[in-house]
C-alpha cells in the first residue's frame, strides 16, 4: 500500500540506522488494516517518535492507528490508555504491543488551534490532567519518578556534548540538581499515574467540547512532574515562568517548588534532545529560556 511517512518519522528513524523499519511499514499497516478490518486514511505530522495515520473502523467509527518507531516501546502508553479508560486521556480501541501498534480513539483539534490565550490554556490542561491523575500501586509496570530524573541525570551529559554543547555548563548543572531532589522527593505512597510530557498539542478536543491526552509517556510519580511540562512548554510567550508556576501550583493545590523544578528538567533535557535530532526551533527556544533563568 502507498503509505505517506511524514518527515520527521522519517528523520529520527534514518538517524538511527532502521532504513529496514521504513521499508517494511507498508506491509505492517496493510496487515493491521486487514486483521482489524480498518480503511487507512491520510498520516498526522507532529510526532516524531510514531507513525500516526487516520483510520476508519468497518461500522463507521473514525479512529488513529499509531505505530512506534524502533526504540520506542508503546507499552507504557497503552497501560496509561487502559487504567485511565478515556478519562483525561483518548480510549484505547485495539493493541498489538508485538508491532508496537495501537489503535486509538480520534480526537478533533489540537488545544493550542482552538483557545487563544495561553493563561486559558495552562488552566485548562490542569484541569484535564487532574482528570488523569489517579493512585496506582507499585505493582503497575510503569517507571517512577525517581527512575525518570535517574535517567535523565545519566543521559544528560551526554546528549550536551553530542549536541555541541547547546546551553551553558551552568544550565546543564541546574538541571542536574533538580534531578537528584525530584529522585530523593519520590514516594511511592503519595504517587499517582501522570501522563508525562502535557502540552497544548498534546490535548485534542473531544466530541463533548471537552478536552483529552494523547501520547502518554506514564509514570507512578508526583504530580508536580506533569506541571513541570506546562512551565516547559512555549517558553516564548513572554509570560514570567515564575508567576506561572504559581498559577498552576493555585490550581491543583501542587506545591510549588517541586513544579519549578520539573519544569527546569524537562525545558533543559527536552532542548537538548531536540538539538540532537533537529528538532528546531524548539529545542533552541527551551534552551535559550534555560540559559536567561540559570545566567
């Protein structure tokens, strides 16, 4: 079948050395299409982890067939869709954690096309992340908090000097304080499941007007990690991240402190990273932020 794979799937696969993968995507959709009897439609541009492409259930009902890129493991996003049931997050239809394949509710607009202003925004992604938030045991197969910040603590490093050094040694080391206080912070008695990586392209509008998730990342972790990303998120609004940070902290009764510094290790891992794929201008306009806060 002729498949449209957007540039970006294309990019970070090719970068990676998986040339095969692209060569053999084709074939996977058609055989998902036929055993889940869905007509395929046109792709979404956006993602660059995942090839996400319109589909049509046999009775009618639109839907998303999302497939991860090698390297990228769709499990904890399917367990996320299974616990949250599409409670601030879209259904999960069908799986095939073997092909990595999920089959999603589809969504409308993006929240950043539909609502103007930004200090409505943050508010309402509050709210919907509260909607998403609940207690989950240990027992779930999701990495913590604690583990995330760990991660990130080893691989930022790396990644900067991979990157060519994209933000002074002083913001890297920020950040790296950050991540060793959220990693003591975590508790497993007080964790909820967080979606990981909010923003206002990552919630589409629902049928009702209301709002949903997309693309969770899921993790048992406080929830402080999931406004950390709405302070991360579209540093060149002009707004004082400070003052936002309180906002959000009012609105969900999270402390404050503990959302600053989630928001400093996601704006200064998500920069970099973006520098490492060429993920512009995004990455370059985290950094600069991180930069003005550390200088």
């Amino acid at each position: 079948m002729s498949l449209d794979i957007p540039d970006q799937v294309r990019k970070t696969v090719m970068s990676d050395g998986n040339q095969s993968w692209l060569d053999e995507l084709p074939a996977v959709v058609d055989s998902l299409s036929q055993e889940w009897s869905l007509t395929i439609g046109s792709s979404f541009a956006g993602d660059h982890a995942a090839l996400a492409v319109e589909a049509t259930l046999a009775d009618g009902t639109p839907a998303v067939l999302k497939i991860g890129v090698p390297g990228r493991d769709v499990g904890p996003e399917a367990t996320v869709m299974r616990l949250a049931n599409g409670e601030g997050c879209a259904k999960l239809l069908r799986e095939d954690l073997g092909r990595q394949a999920l089959l999603l509710e589809r969504l409308g607009a993006p929240m950043y096309d539909v609502v103007a202003d930004p200090a409505s925004r943050h508010t309402l992604l509050c709210d919907v992340a509260v909607r998403l938030w609940r207690p989950i045991g240990a027992d779930v197969d999701l990495r913590t908090g604690a583990m995330l910040a760990e991660q990130y603590a080893d691989r930022l490093p790396e990644l900067w000097e991979q990157a060519g050094r994209p933000c002074t040694p002083g913001t890297v080391a920020d950040a790296l304080e950050c991540m060793d206080r959220r990693r003591v912070a975590h508790d497993d008695r007080s964790a909820v499941l967080v979606h990981g990586d909010i923003h206002e392209m990552n919630a589409l509008q629902a049928s009702d007007g209301t709002y949903k998730l997309i693309d969770p990342a899921g993790l048992r972790a406080e929830p402080a990690c999931d406004l950390g990303t709405i302070v991360r998120c579209n540093p060149d609004l002009g707004d004082d991240l400070r003052a936002r940070t309180e906002r959000l902290a009012s609105r969900t009764g999270v402390d404050a402190t503990a959302i600053w510094e989630w928001g400093t290790i996601h704006r200064v891992f998500s920069g970099v990273y973006a520098c490492t794929i060429d993920f512009q201008p995004f990455g370059n306009l985290l950094l600069a932020e991180a930069d003005r806060l550390t200088a």
